[in-house]
C-alpha cells in the first residue's frame, strides 16, 4: 500500500466529520471536475478554534489530509492556524506519496479560506 | 482477513494445470529453441505445438501466429509496423477514442513522425458505429484498429462488421483482442481481420508473452530487430516455458468457453442489478447487452473512486477504478469521458471484473458491504445531500 499506515487510520476513521449549522467561517476549495473538493466550517470564541468540521469529497489522501489538519487546528488561535502548511500536514502523515501531495495542499487552502471567510464577516480583513 | 479479487480484466491468477505444463520447461527442457542438439530441438517442438494451440484459439494458421512479448508489443507492432510498411501507399490511420493506452499512445507516436490518425467517437455505451468507419476512410488511409471489447466498460464492437468494410475497401484492419479472448469466440476469418493482439496474463497464462495474428500475405516492418526468431520478424530469444503457458492456457479457454461466458454473465448480472437495487444514483457504464461476461462498471455520484477502492482494499475486496486518482493523472479515464460522463461523474466509477474463481459467496459480500461503504463515503462529501 502506497499509504502510511497513519493515512489508512485517518481516513478510515476520519476525525471532525461534518458540518457545523451556524459556523463562524467556512471554506471551500477545489472543484468536483478536478476530483476533489473540501469544505471546512470553524467555530471560533474570542480568536481561537473551538471547534472545526470538514466534509470532503475526494480520494484516500484527500479525507486523511482533511481529518488530520482539523485535529492540527483545534483549539488553535487563528494566527497560528493560518501558519499550518501542506508540509506540516504531509509529515503528521508520515508521508504523502508525490502525486498525492496536491491533497494536503488543499487540506491548507480550504483551512485559509474559512479563516478568511471568518475575517471578512468580523472586520478583520 | 480473507481477501477476494474482482479485477481479473486487470491480470489473471496462473492456472495450475497451465503451471504444470510450464515447469518441465523451467527444469529439464530448458534448451534454447535455435539450437541444433536435443536441448534446442525439444524447446522447438514444444514451441511448434504451442503456436498450433494458439492458432487454433483463434481461429488462425499457425504460420499466422508471432509470440510477442504481451499485448502492448503485439498492438505496437501491428501499428507502428503497419505504418512504416505501408507510408509509400498512405499515413493516415483510423482508431478510436476509446482503445487502451498500447494504441492510443503508439498512435500519438505516430503522429509526431508525421502521420494523421483520425480518432473516431463511440456512442453512449461505447460502441463504434461502422458506417462512422466508413465514412472516415481515405484514399490514403492503411490501417484501421478497433479494440475487440473495452477493457474498462466491457462494450464489444462489432468487429465482423468493421472487418468486412475494412477488406472491401482494401485497408489493414487490426483489432486488440487481448480482453475477448477467453471470453468471446475468436475467428480471424470470420471477424476479417487481418492483424490480432492478444496476451496470456488475461487468460491464467503466465505474464510477459502475448501473441499477434498477422494474416498470411500481409507486411508488416519488424519492431524487434537482432536474431532470425519468429520467422526473422521479432528477434530474441524465444521464452519457451511462456509460450508453453500461454498455449495451455488458450487450450483450457477455447474448452471452457461457453461454461465459463455464462456462469460469468449470471455473476455479473447479479452483481450490476444488485448494485442498482441497492445503491441509488448509480450508473451502469458499458453497452447493456454487448458486453463482456464479467464486467461490471459503474459511476457512483457524488463521491470518488479511489477512496471506494480504499474502502474496499480495507475489508479485502480488490476492484479497480477509473478515478485519476487512482493513477495520479490529473483527468478520469479517457473512456468514461469518450461515452459522454461528465469529469465528476467519470471519478466516481468501479469496476468489478469476474473471472473463473469468483464464487456466489464473493458476489453476496461486495453486495452486502459496498452501499454501506458508499454511504459513509457519501455522507462526508460536500456535493451528497442525503
């Protein structure tokens, strides 16, 4: 299996599934034509991630990116959640294989969109 | 866990009796065919009635019949050696959209030493329509090459017909057998063709040799250039255990044939309408009724292949898939997209493939796991309401 065995057990048993009905910032990236799209919602209290959904629609890579750069973020502030980048997500794997890695790309822009998202609707922008 | 294989159009487990047909050609009779002495005379004649029992798997004559080394050689050889023969008369080239990469990328190849390849559209099964055949040959035109049965949806093109306005208006007409035979009576003669590939690994034969048909009186340049092999017209050294192999297991095809299409056709119908039964928003891909007896393949909306495939590797089922993630490229299956699904639709297809071991049991637990797996894949994607 091309897979680590951390990548297996993220998506087999994704963490943060879901979506959150009155999320104070959401994002979406990627395109259903491209074979991959994620949405993330993010519930945030006084700039810090107190909760955090995902919903993704895409290969083996694609859910485990998104189950683990959830766990990343949680209980983050918003400056430090902005700085996770694809290679921080890609090492909490233990490894992408390359064709892969455009997934934890995502897994970053999808978390950058719902804290731009967020900060547009609070001034912050 | 037990694991059960559904991807039989991808290989083939070798057959044991094939096996042990092989093994006294890994042992004692390992002479080398061009040699004069006992050793090389044995590995000949083994050869010889190896190239019999291919033939007649086809319908062929034995001096018709070339080893190669597989299905991809045999379609390169067909194509690039039909081409070079031919340039004086013509450069152009009939195929279509939806042959497997073997073709399709020897065309591509083609094109850039400067000849024209006319790729022609299939309907929404995938069927060629032959007076689209017609239509599109030229003055110039040498070859047409139409895949006997796609090896991803399972439509069989009505080769006969094409082969009959292929002779009658005097062009080559090569078609890639290497999913129908096993699987789908082959008759040269009857079909009109006048170059075949075909490949054992599909068949329970050994990897690494395959065959092509070149019909008597037909030149064709040499791909494989060095010793007087194959009648000096592909050089190496023959892989005589291979071709011993290959030749039982056209042998054991040819015997079971009709046993085999139809205990695979009733497998495989249980399992396309016990995934449309079960399973809603699902697309059967392929022709309804012209289509190989064990292939199923489906699009399932709103989720994607490759995380399918994942779920299903997990608890043991081996599938395939026509996702591009699953190869890493960045668009879904040139198939799927030829018989008209859209990108999304075409990322979320399965191919389950039945060969001779696939048992009732096996056919009742995908069926019984896979809307489950579906389901939850479903439920985590942004484009699934429930």
């Amino acid at each position: 299996m091309m897979y680590t065995d951390k990548v297996i057990d993220q998506f087999q048993n994704p963490r943060n599934v879901g979506e959150i009905a009155d999320a104070d910032g959401v994002g979406e990236v990627g395109s259903p034509a491209c074979g991959d799209i994620m949405k993330m919602f993010l519930k945030i209290e006084n700039d810090v991630i107190v909760d955090v959904k995902f919903k993704t629609f895409g290969c083996g890579a694609a859910v485990a990116t998104s189950s683990v750069a959830t766990e990343m973020i949680m209980g983050k502030t918003l400056e430090e959640a902005e700085k996770l980048t694809n290679s921080m997500v890609v090492d909490e794997l233990g490894g992408l294989p390359q064709e892969k890695v455009h997934c934890s790309v995502l897994a970053e822009q999808a978390i950058k969109a719902a804290i731009k998202d967020y900060r547009s609707k609070h001034g912050q922008d | 866990m037990q694991r059960r294989y559904f991807d039989y159009a991808a290989t083939t487990p070798l057959d044991k009796e094939v096996l042990a047909a092989m093994i006294p050609h890994l042992e004692e009779n390992f002479g080398n065919p061009s040699s004069v002495y006992s050793y090389g005379r044995e590995a000949k004649k083994a050869i010889d009635e190896a190239r019999d029992k291919v033939a007649h798997a086809i319908g062929a004559d034995p001096k018709e019949v070339y080893f190669t080394s597989g299905g991809t050689e045999s379609d390169n050889w067909a194509i690039i050696g039909t081409a070079y023969a031919k340039k004086k008369k013509g450069n152009h080239i009939i195929t279509t959209s939806v042959e497997h990469h073997a073709v399709l990328h020897t065309c591509k190849y083609l094109e850039k030493q400067g000849f024209e390849v006319t790729y022609l559209p299939v309907d929404e099964y995938g069927m060629v329509d032959p007076k689209t055949v017609e239509e599109n040959i030229k003055d110039n035109t040498i070859l047409i090459s139409v895949m006997f049965a796609n090896n991803e949806i399972g439509t069989i093109q009505p080769i006969a017909e094409i082969g009959k306005i292929a002779k009658d208006r005097g062009v080559l007409f090569h078609t890639d057998a290497v999913q129908a035979l096993g699987s789908v009576k082959i008759d040269v003669n009857e079909l009109n063709v006048d170059l075949l590939s075909i490949s054992s690994h599909k068949i329970y034969g050994p990897k690494g040799i395959g065959a092509l048909y070149i019909r008597k009186g037909v030149k064709i340049d040499n791909l494989i250039h060095g010793g007087g092999q194959e009648k000096k017209k592909r050089a190496g050294t023959e892989n005589t255990p291979a071709i011993v192999g290959f030749a039982k297991a056209c042998e054991l095809a040819v015997e079971n044939l009709e046993s085999y299409a139809q205990r695979s056709a009733k497998l495989r119908d249980r399992l396309i309408h016990g995934i449309l039964e079960s399973i809603p928003e699902v697309r059967l891909n392929g022709h309804p009724t012209q289509r190989l007896p064990g292939n199923v393949n489906v699009s399932i909306k709103y989720i994607e292949g490759e995380s399918i495939l994942l779920s299903l590797d997990l608890i043991g089922i081996a599938a395939s898939s026509g996702s591009a993630c699953t190869s890493g490229a960045l668009d879904p299956s040139h198939v799927l997209l030829a018989i008209g699904l859209s990108h999304e639709i075409a990322h979320g297809s399965l191919r389950f493939s039945i060969g001779k071991y696939t048992t009732d049991e096996e056919v009742d637990f995908v069926l019984e796991k896979l809307p489950t797996i579906i389901q939850r894949l479903r439920d985590m994607s942004p484009l699934y309401n429930s």
